[in-house]
C-alpha cells in the first residue's frame, strides 16, 4: 500500500453542490415573463401561469411610490405563494411579502417607485397551475 497518496477529497463534488444550492437559492431556474401592464383604462390584470417543480415565474411590474397595490395568487389545491421584490434590490422585499413569509396575497403602499418582481413558486416543488392577480391603484 502506497502511503504517500493524498486522501481522496470531494472538493469538486462539495463545489458543485455549493452552486447548485446558490442557483436554487438565488432563483437561477427561474422564467422572467413578460412585463404585467393593464389594458387601457383598467387598474388590474389577471395572469395564468404554471410552475414546474422548484421554478420560478418572475413578473416584472412598474409602479409608483405612495400607490396601492394588491396582489393574489391562488390554484386549486392552494399550493402557490409569491414574493414581491423591491426595485433594484435582489434580496430585499416588501413587508409580509418576503421569501420568509410564503404570502398567497398582499395589501399594502408602495414605499418606491420603480420595478417591483412579483415572483410566483409552488410549495413543495409541486407542478401547479396558478391565477395571479393584481391591482395597483393611485
């Protein structure tokens, strides 16, 4: 037996997981959709959408400070939540709509203005139909 032989170390293997993890984490299996915007002289939309195990769909929408927004995801098995992210910012979000707080609806004034990502998942990496609705009033 050869004494001089350097253990075997999993460094890639560890590496690899690592990233992984980070892409799951960071939404990197993610579908960013088309911008929501209302028809003319409406306030609110309704999306439908699908998500496939542990992905994502992303909703860009552009709104201004001190407007209302509100926001509801629902399917038939109540498997869907969302997130809403502040704009320009990749890990901060708004109250009780955070990646902590699995919220299936929200209420509330826009802090800022810009483009908030309305991020919609499945609970337990279930393949979900979803109805995404929302509503930004002045």
């Amino acid at each position: 037996m050869n004494m001089n032989r350097r253990p075997f170390r999993s460094v890639p293997v560890l590496a690899l997981s690592a990233m992984l993890g980070l892409c799951i984490a960071t939404g990197a299996f993610a579908e960013d959709k088309a911008p929501i915007s209302f028809a003319p002289g409406a306030n609110s939309a309704t999306l439908k959408g699908d998500v496939q195990g542990m992905d994502r769909d992303i909703y860009p929408i552009t709104a201004k400070a001190g407007q209302t927004m509100r926001v509801k995801v629902s399917n038939k098995l109540k498997l869907v939540l969302f997130h809403i992210q502040l704009p320009g910012k990749d890990v901060a979000y708004l109250p009780k709509a955070g990646e902590e707080d699995d919220a299936t609806q929200w209420e509330g004034t826009l802090p800022v203005g810009g483009t908030y990502k309305i991020i919609v998942g499945a609970m337990r990496g279930n393949d979900t139909r979803y109805t995404l609705d929302v509503k930004i009033t002045n």
